[in-house]
C-alpha cells in the first residue's frame, strides 16, 4: 500500500515516520510532483496539480476538522474524502471557548487593568442567567464545546442544520430558527463548518439580532465572519467584544484593523492544534478501515461541504 | 425569632429586607452596640464586642466559606456556628480556577503579547500530560473545581486531611503523603480552609517540591502563603508563575512586591464571591432546620477550625 503526503505548512519527518510505524508493510513518501501513484494520500491545502496527477487515490484524509480549502478544488470522483474528528481537538476547542466566555463574563480584563494600575476594586457581579452561550455547530466540537459550558452553568443554546438534541442545551434548527436563536443568544461561538451557505453568516444583519452587550468568538473560519460589520457593530456598542482565532487571510495582514482594536482579542489560529500522534493513529485507524470496506467516521458529503 | 446582622463591608440594607421575606415573622434588625438580644445572628467579620453582648445566640451564620476570622474571637459556646455551604461559590471557584490554569497551559498571554506586538506567531503545543493540578482542601469548592478541571482532561490530584474519594482523582491525605501530592503537582491550587495547621502551608520548602515550572494558584487564604518564598521561587525560576486572588493583609498594601511582579497575576478577593440571593435562601433554610432540631450542612466543628 502506498502513502502519499502533500501538507503545506507542516514539518513532513515525523508524520511520514510516524505513519510508517502506525502502518507496517505500507510505503508513506513525500508527495512530489511526477511522483508515482498512490493509494492514499494524507493532505493539507494541496495544490489542484496533486488531485490532476493521483487521480486514481481512494482516500483522502484531511489532516484537520475543516475541509473547505478541499472543497474549492476538483477532487478524483471516486476517491472518499475523511476529515479529522477530534484527535485531542475537541478538548482544546472547549478550553479555548470556555476560557474566553469566562475572561468576558467575569471581567478579568477589566480586573487586571485595575491591579496593574495599583488599584484595588470590586465590580459587582454579573447574573449568568443573562449570559446565555449560542454555539453554532453542534459537530464533535460543537457538542464538546456546549457540554463544558454547562459545566459553569451558562444558559446553552444550540443551533445547527439538522435537529440536534444535547442535554441541557436549548436546540434550534435550520434557517427557520436562527433568528430565535440569535436573539435567545448573548455570546455567540461560530463552530460551523463553512460552505457557500455558512459563508459570511455573522454579518450586520445577523449580529444585530444578538442581545444587547453581544460578544463574539469566531474559532471556525475567517470567511464566516464579516469583518467591517464585526466593527461596525463593536464601535455602535451593541456589541461588547470579539475573540478572534481565525480570519479570511492568514496570517492576519499587517494592516487589519482587528489587530489594534481595543474590544477584540486575537490568537494566531491556534484554538485547537492537529496534534500529529493523535492524529496519525486516527488516520492510520481509518486507513485500515476502509481498506476493509468497514465503517469509517468522518466522511465528508460533498453535496453538504462537510 | 429575632435575628441581629453584623457584617462589616457589607451593604445591609438588601440583606436584612431579604431575609424578612425569607423569613415571614422574623424580625431582622441590624446590630449596634447595646442592641437587645436576638435568637440568630447573620455575620461577616464582627468585632468581639458583639458577641460579648450577644451570648444568648443560638446560632451564628457566616455568609462566607471561611470562618478563619471568627476562629479568633471568643464566641458564646452553646452557639451553632454554620459557614456558607455553596451558594453560588463552586460554580465561580470552578472557572476562576479553570481560566487561571488554561491561560498558563495555553499560553494566552505570550500570544497576547505577540499579537499585540503586530507578530503571527505559532508555540509548539504542551502535553496535558505535563501539567498536573493539584486541588488542596476537597470541601465543596475544591471537589467542585477538581471536576471541573477533569472535564479538560488535566491529570488532577486531590489532598485532604483526611481520604477523599473522588472518581478520576488521584487522592493524597493527610501529613504523611503530602509530600507525594507535591511531587506529583506542576500547578497547585490551595482551597484549604485556614487552620494553625495549614498556616503558611505554601512555603519555599514544600513549593521547591512541585514539579520544575511549577504555578501556584491561591484562592482560599493569603495567610496560607510565605510571600517572600513564593517571590523567591518565582525568581529562581523553579516557578513559572502564579495567580493570586487572596493576601495576607487586603486590600493588597500599596508597597507589596505582589503588585508589579512580572509572573505573578492578581485579582481583588472576587475568585467566589457571596452571591446575596443565593446566600439568603441558604442562610433563611439554615435557620428554619436549626429551629427544628433538623441535620444542617456547613456547622463549623471549633475544634478543627472549620
């Protein structure tokens, strides 16, 4: 069996070795081009020059929960496409969200800018009953993410394509629900998959529906986000705040307004790592898996986009 | 039923029209020097007079966790003392602790600082399984906080005084095996109730036993802490850093090295507040079972201090 791996951005060494030990007997090389083909390909933002010259692949499996840069190229028809679906992320996604709902919630910031300007004060507490959490996608992240918030007690609700049912959260459902929900929502966390319909879905219109003193958390993808109403709407005051780990270009572009804004707090992509053991041993799980036609987790609906 | 409330810094108004309406036939007055006697009384902080004039009490109610500041005055010795049992506090306790230990994990304020500096920056991910958090004192607020740091899949070690059994807990107890709690411990979170036993308990010698990059997170007592050893260690670099929310005089005096110490972040005493609603209808509850002769949660045995 052989392995191909084209993954921009990522240091090849250990993961070829590293799928080499999960799969003994099996042939993993750096993908180049004019390389021979393969039967399998491990990939990350792959050129359309990889898919024209391994048209014969039977799987390929994305090295991160989000397949939208996959879904802008012509993919081999025949080939399943199998996205990562935690791997260590679902817990760093929930540590990411929690940590920046309760940094705003209990006003570490403000906190922290009294004790270092020497002066001790208190603030009065904030009711949690008037911070309800929206988390759109309720995926493996998504369902993870809703379940620690609970932990604090926040009102959770849940809005996603199909009918979701997650204990303790209040559920919402489909176009005819999003407006309930984003009124029903203080803080809104974005863990959508983007698709042509996700694309720009927090934009004005939307975000003015969140109840006053609104603050977002983008930890998706950049393009679900439009950025000068995100601004727009921080400066008006209808919202109170951003945390920000994805953006359209990335590296955020030196000139962005978002990295100077006093309301927004950003991290470099950095909410939930692929941890490269984890997610070799997923892989390589799934490899043989549909190498023995079984059932294999992940598979992307091209039709959906995820 | 007479009830006398004697809180220092506290508002009274809200507290004594609270348990009025708790209490239908109660009369709740706040005390003054030579007021007549009462059956309860609500207190935070008193000053020894006041129970000089009170020794007919029946039963004495501190709306807060630790009692450390009544453990020092002469109190009538028939009276019941019960401390708040929850009210609110765990839930707080649980996300100051966990935004205190994800930050440090995570390192959100180095890719703050990169960030704000204008630089895209990626960290190589730590390994949970290096970051051990230890929970001193498993009462209610630490069992509460030790959950919910399992929930992020930390390795988490409890120590008590005496065996507690918490699922997924690695349990220490008592003098003997606290020395193996340490060395077990990277990030130490003291819930402790202050005693003459646990007095200093955070001290250079048992802090130079916690995992090299050690943190210390200190929301029980600042008199359980040496703060010249913590500096110290901090300056050794054997500690990475530490979270501070309680002191040893507060507020926090203006010459106090803690104030501008680079790895050392402070908030004002606000890890867990009382939450006044919640604290009226636990204290009203209390009083009512005590007048029945039914079980009350939260009675201070004198002997141990807690």
């Amino acid at each position: 069996m052989k392995i191909t791996f084209c993954c921009t951005d990522t240091k090849a060494e250990p993961w070829l070795t590293g799928l080499e030990a999960a799969l003994p007997g099996a042939q993993v090389a750096l993908w180049q081009p004019g390389a021979p083909p393969a039967d399998h390909a491990v990939v990350w933002a792959p050129p359309q020059q990889f898919f024209d010259e391994q048209p014969q692949l039977k799987g390929i499996f994305n090295i991160g929960a989000g397949v939208d840069a996959l879904m802008k190229l012509r993919l081999p028809p025949q080939a399943t496409l199998v996205r990562l679906d935690d791997a260590g992320m679902s817990v760093q996604m929930a540590e990411y969200v929690c940590h920046a709902v309760i940094r705003h919630f209990r006003e570490f910031d403000g906190y922290e800018a009294d004790m270092r300007a020497g002066q001790w004060s208190y603030r009065k507490p904030r009711h949690r009953a008037d911070f309800s959490v929206g988390v759109m996608g309720l995926g493996v992240l998504g369902e993870r993410v809703a379940r620690a918030l609970q932990m604090f007690e926040f009102p959770v609700n849940g809005w996603s394509r199909s009918v979701k049912t997650i204990a303790g959260v209040r559920g919402f459902a489909g176009v005819a629900q999003f407006d309930d929900f984003l009124r029903a929502t203080r803080v809104l966390v974005n863990l959508l998959p983007l698709t042509p319909d996700t694309q720009d879905v927090m934009n004005r219109e939307t975000l003015s529906k969140l109840q006053p003193g609104g603050y977002v958390i983008n930890v998706a993808r950049g393009a679900h986000l439009v950025d000068d109403d995100l601004i727009t709407l921080l400066d008006s005051g209808h919202l109170a705040g951003a945390t920000l780990d994805v953006f359209r270009t990335e590296p955020l572009p030196a000139e962005h307004p978002f990295w100077t804004h006093p309301k927004i707090s950003l991290t470099p992509h950095t909410s939930a790592r692929t941890l490269r053991e984890e997610s070799i041993a997923q892989i390589a799980g799934k490899i043989m898996a549909l190498e023995c036609g079984d059932p294999v987790a992940g598979i992307v609906d091209p039709e959906r986009g995820y």
